[in-house]
C-alpha cells in the first residue's frame, strides 16, 4: 500500500514537472504532447470585460467546445506613464492566465507591440507621441527601446504562464497583421528577438511555438521565414484567402489567426450585421477541412476609458463603437 501511493506520487510529480507539456508543428499539422491537435480558439480580451465575468466568459467558451482563448495584451493600459506598470485589479493578466487554465484553455497570446483591435493608437501609449518625431512601427530607437523595456515588464508577467512551465501559453504571435503597414522585414526579426529576449520564446529545449497572423495578400510583408502563418479573414472571403495562404505557405498549418464571426460598428453607420447560416456553414467547412480557427471575437465587450480606436476612410475619421 505504501509503495503505490509512492508510486502514485511519483507520477503525479513526473506530470508537473517543467517543460513536460509540448506545443510544436510536424509536417505542417499541430502536436500537442505528440498527439495531433486542432485549435478551437475563442477571441476574449480581459481589458473589455468586468473582471468578475472572466470566468464566466472562459465557461462559456468552454461549453462550446472550443479549446484554447485568444487574447491581445494593450500596452497603453499596463503603461499609462514611462516606466510604471500596472498589472492589478482589471489590468490583472496573470489572475487572467490564471482562469483560463483552471478552466482547461490553452492561451494564444497576442503581445503586439502594435495590436490594432480596434484600439485607441492600435494599442501604444500616447506618450510614445510626446516626441512628434517618433515614428512607430520601425527601427527608430525612439520607439524600439520603450517597446523592448514593455516586453521585458510583460515577460516577467507571461513567463511562469508558459506551456513550457505547466502553464496556458501554447504560441504567442509576433507583431500584428504587420503586412497591411510595411514590409521591413529587419523591424519583424527585431520584435521576434524582443519576444525571445522576455523569455515568452522560451528556451531551446522548450521553445514557445511563435507565429505571424494577417490578410492572405498581406503575409509575404508581414511575416519572416521562421515563422508560420495565420491568415485572418472574413466568411466572405473564405474560399480567396485559403488560397492565398496555402499558395504562401503550401507546408504550413492549416490556420485561421481570426475568423471575423462578426464587425464592429462606426459612429453614425448603419449597425454590422452577418448572415449567421451562411457564416456557420463555413465555419464548419473549415473545420472538416482541417483547419485550426480563433473566432474574433467571442465576447466583444466593451472599450473603458475612451480607449475605442478609430479608422480612416480617405480623409474622413471613423470611430468605431465598442
């Protein structure tokens, strides 16, 4: 009796110990712990809904069927001022992390630097502004030194959430749609190296699985060779963009980086709306197919503190609704 519970502890330990737990990609096709895997992923954001639903939001997702939450991290809410973080109350990405795992979801984690996601400034602070000379998404040492001292924050943060370390985080993106902006290819392998340099990359015994998401025509600019690729893409739009991506990676995984299963909407336009039948119908195509989805966006919620980005239509300002 005494040598099985041993045994059994024994067990037990070997099952927690770092680094046992593997997210990797063979032959174009996902391996998790060596077994084929398909990812059913879910868009949720922390920063746009209550705390005290996270839960709730995660058990929904759950429930159907999906597997692994996609989240974006904003910069411009953990570093309101240079140089001070805050990482508590609704800013809390580890107690987020945290959920996600007790309620069986692996994390796709989506640091940016520049996010988009219909975010205020895509996502940086506005005081990256302060010099008006600063240009953003590039080489300059004016924006690449703040973003590497976030990184450096954010990583203490995402690191013992690792898959690597028995947590959430399967794969985590470099950069966001970066190919619908420019085409430097030296600036991505820059913000590839400030992920590794976090220790979100891992290490080379354990590496963290790194990825590229953007439009089908936009992915030669937007991604480096190392890096597999996602494409995001609207239902309308399905059939064209498969293409594109499999013409781009034609060994590559089988991967929707963002399936929009819905819009947002622009101040004084007409509400977005879909075609539920139409949009379930491919939802399910892409999946027999074999493709790994993330719906964007499960749970929509809401942008706190005037932080609701804006588009730009010619001359014309369109700020969206969230």
């Amino acid at each position: 009796m005494i040598i099985a519970v041993f045994f059994c502890l024994a067990l037990s330990l070997q099952a927690q110990t770092p680094g046992s737990h593997t997210f990797e990609l063979q032959d174009g096709k996902f391996l998790m712990d060596g077994h084929p895997f398909q990812i059913l992923a879910d868009e949720i954001h922390y920063a746009r809904i209550p705390r005290a639903r996270w839960r709730q939001a995660m058990r929904m997702a759950r429930a159907t069927g999906l597997d692994a939450a996609t989240i974006y991290v904003f910069w411009n809410l953990h570093e309101l001022t240079p140089g001070h973080f805050n990482f508590a109350g609704q800013n809390d990405l580890a107690e987020y992390l945290r959920i996600a795992q007790q309620e069986g979801l692996y994390v796709l984690l989506r640091p940016g630097p520049c996010v988009c996601a219909e975010r205020e400034f895509g996502g940086y602070p506005a005081w990256l502004l302060k010099d008006r000379s600063t240009v953003v998404r590039s080489l300059d040492p004016k924006f690449i030194e703040p973003a590497a001292h976030w990184f450096e924050h954010l990583g203490r943060v995402a690191k013992p959430f690792l898959l690597a370390n028995d947590g959430p985080i399967a794969a985590i993106q470099v950069e966001n749609e970066y190919g619908s902006f420019g085409k430097d290819h030296e600036y991505m392998q820059a913000i590839r190296q400030m992920v590794m340099d976090s220790g979100m990359g891992g290490t080379s015994e354990h590496p963290t699985l790194l990825y590229a998401a953007g439009g089908g025509v936009q992915q030669p600019d937007g991604s480096l060779p190392g890096l597999p690729a996602a494409a995001n893409f609207a239902p309308a739009t399905a059939a064209s963009e498969r293409k594109r991506l499999r013409d781009f990676r034609p060994n590559g995984p089988l991967w929707v980086g963002e399936y929009w299963a819905g819009w947002f909407d622009h101040s004084g336009e007409n509400h977005a709306t879909t075609h539920t039948e139409k949009q379930v119908a491919e939802y399910e195509s892409l999946l027999k197919k074999g493709y790994s989805v993330n719906l964007y966006l499960f749970w929509g919620g809401t942008s706190f503190g005037w932080m609701r980005g804006a588009n730009k239509h010619g001359k014309d300002d369109q700020p969206d609704v969230m």
